[in-house]
C-alpha cells in the first residue's frame, strides 16, 4: 500500500521512536527531572504525529482516492467516515 | 523525586508502549490497513499521554509545591512558567 | 457548496457559539471563579469542533470527491495538502 | 481575582472572538470556501487558547500558589486535580 521509500521513512521513525521510549524509560528510573522527562514525551508525541501525517497522506492518496472514484454511494460515505473518526482521535490526543 | 510505586506505574506502561512502537513497526512492514495502524498510533498517544499525566501530577505535588511554599518570587514565576510551557506543548501535539 | 440543512445546523451552532463567548466575557467582569470560566472555555473549544466536523466532512463529500474524480494528477494532490494542512492546524489546536 | 490589566486583556480578546465567530456565520451564510472557513475556526481555536493560558497563569499565580501554601494536604490535592482535570479538558479540545 506505501510505496518503498515511505515504508522505510516510516520505519525508520518508528525506530528512532522506540530508541526515545527507552531513553525516558532510564529517566524515570535515574529520578530525573520532570519537566526535562515531559521534554522528551513531547518529543515522542511529536515524532508520532509525523508517522501519522506519513499515513495519513498515504491513505489519501490510495484508499481514499480509489473509494471516490468508485460509483458506491455507500464505499465512499464509509471511507470519509473513517477519515473522520481517526480525526477524532487525533484531536482528542494530538 | 516520585515514589517508588508511581515509578513503576511509569516504568510499566513505558515498556508496554516500547512494545507497542514494535507492533506498529511490523504493521507498516507488512503492508497492513492504514486506518488499523493509525488506531495503534493513537493508542500509543493515549498511553502516552496518561504516563504524562502521572508526571505532571508528581510535579505539582512536589517541586511546584514547594516553590510555592518558597519566599523568593522569582522562582515562584520560574517553576510557574515551566508548567505552562509543558501545558503548550502538551496542546500542541495532544 | 452545503445544503441547506447542514448551512442551517453551522449557523445555529454559531449563533449558540456567540452567546457563549459574551457569557464568558461576563464571567471574567464578575471576577468569576477561574476553573469555571476554563470550563466554559472548554464547552466552547468543543462547539466549535464540531462546527468543524461538519464542515470537513462537507468539504470531503463535496469538493474533495469532486477532485478525486479529476484526471489531473496536480489537482488531487493540491486538495490533499490542503485537509493536510487543516489537519496539521487542527491538532495544533484542538 | 485577576488584576485589572489582565481583565481588560480578556475582555478585549473575547470581544474579537465574539466579531470572528460573526464572520464566521457570515462566510457560512454566503457559502464560502470550506477551507477558509476552516482557516477561521481555527484562529479562533487559537486566540481562545490565548484567553485560557491567560487565565491559567492567573489561576496558578493566585489560587493554586494560596493552596499550596496552606497547611491543609486535602486542599492542596483538590487544588491541584482542579488543574489536572482541566489540562484534561485542554488536551482533549485543543
């Protein structure tokens, strides 16, 4: 469904995310500083977000364009559907 | 800085999230639906969210209680204005 | 571009929205309780999303499909970056 | 609560909030561009989140710094879930 090139843009985000779940992980543990630990999660969220834009995009430029071309009135209420309820979640945890 | 319960609450739910990041790195490798990866992401933003707000709860309890507690108005403002960055941060990416 | 009920549903969740906000700037004049004015503040973020989750989900039905069904290449890529954009917005600020 | 220079500030800001959601209806009214509109809602999103760091910063400096400075724990943890509960609000809606 992604071509190569966004595949591997988007696993190597999800990999530099794991690397900062780690390092916050030794933060808390080492009794770091809160607002520095809450710099960090930031920073994950951050990252998320733009895995998520990558997908997001993606879907559109697929799914989401194919399902418009269809002529099933109800393929294309559904789809819209879905892109608005993930835009729901996206709004209710950035 | 946090006792020692709450920091294994965050410990826990940070390595359960590691293995989240895991999971969504092998749903994008074999090319599953980007809406299904997309709820696994926001997942992740809502566990996330919730070790911040185990964070931040700790941090009021403690440096910011005892800045208020402080005589020097100074670093009453500081540790004021610390939250308040971390608030818009916190807004802008969830 | 919005039928009339849809055009009529926004405006009077406008109009609910107005009142609102002069509620609000009365609270602050009467020197109200801060945590209540934040939820009234709160009450009108959440309106106004969904304002905008009808307008969205307009623009998808409406012009979104329209450009999706277009053989131009540059066209349908413009109207994506464009909900992209308004997504990235969207997030920014709840 | 809020001194009178911030007060005027609040005022002032709801008072162009109050004008741009009457743009907005208008720019329903004459079926404008979904994504103008959207362009709107969101700086109003934006300069109501202005209004609430606003009083936020407030609430902290006055009635949160106060909380923290009484001798009654059972205060305190209210004071500061208050906040909580309202960071919860903020990340939800914008």
């Amino acid at each position: 469904m992604m071509d190569e090139q966004k595949k591997g843009k988007a696993v190597s985000r999800l990999n530099r995310i794991e690397g900062q779940i780690r390092g916050i992980r030794r933060m808390v543990e080492e009794d770091r500083y809160c607002m520095d630990i809450l710099a960090q999660t930031r920073s994950v969220a951050s990252a998320l977000r733009a895995v998520e834009d990558l997908i997001m995009e993606n879907h559109m430029n697929t799914c989401l364009a194919h399902a418009m071309q269809s002529s099933d009135p109800g393929e294309k209420q559904q789809k819209i559907q879905e892109v608005m309820d993930v835009l729901g979640q996206m709004r209710k945890y950035g």
